[in-house]
C-alpha cells in the first residue's frame, strides 16, 4: 500500500486548506492504472454503467435532506428515489465497490466524476 496527498492525485482537492496536506492510501489489486504525477502508478476502479437518469437523481438525493425532498425536486415520488438507489447501489456492489452509505455514494460520485468537490 502506499500514501500520497490528495493534492497530488486532484489539486484543486487542498486549496484554501488551512489544516495542511490531506493524505489518502491507495490499495487495489488487479484494477488498470495510469500515471501519476511525479511516475505514480495510480490504480483505477472499475466503474459501473448508470444511467443519465440515475446520475441525476443520486445527485440530487445527495443534495437534499431526504428521498422526499429529492422526489419533488424531480417531480416523481419518493420510493422511485428509493428504487434509482437501490439499483445504483447493486450497480457498485456488483463491480466490487459497494456503496452502503450515502456518504459512500457521495465518494463514489466524486471519484467517478459524476460531481466535484467544488459543486457542494
């Protein structure tokens, strides 16, 4: 396993940051990777196909306090929220990276490109 800052591998990641170098460790086996700033090897996840519709409603779930609030910003009903979730969770479990969490949803948007830590 090895440790590099985040500002290494996204450096807009650390601007403004007052508490100084975030670090993260990258750790997966048998995925593709690319190279890295400074010649490191950084490994990529496998991402799982969503829909356009998926991608908007997780982000706007992810934006709002509940499936409720989500539902009305998208003019559909909560447990159609609830089903785009489901379905975008298996879609991660099913590439070896589950998504139990909304926090970990969250991350997986990040790291997929889905949104930027700038938009929130």
């Amino acid at each position: 396993m090895m440790t590099v800052t985040a500002a290494e591998i996204a450096p807009e990641y650390d601007a403004g940051s007052r508490r100084g170098p975030r670090t993260a460790a990258l750790c997966v086996v048998g995925a593709p990777s690319a190279t890295g700033p400074g010649g490191l090897r950084i490994p990529k996840a496998p991402r799982p196909v969503l829909s356009e519709r998926e991608i908007e409603v997780l982000l706007a779930w992810l934006a709002a306090d509940s499936k409720e609030e989500a539902a009305d910003s998208l003019f559909i009903s909560a447990s159609t929220v609830s089903t785009h979730i489901s379905r975008i969770r298996v879609k991660y479990a099913s590439v070896g990276r589950p998504a139990p969490t909304k926090a970990h949803l969250l991350a997986r948007a990040l790291q997929d490109g889905y949104t930027t830590l700038a938009q929130w």
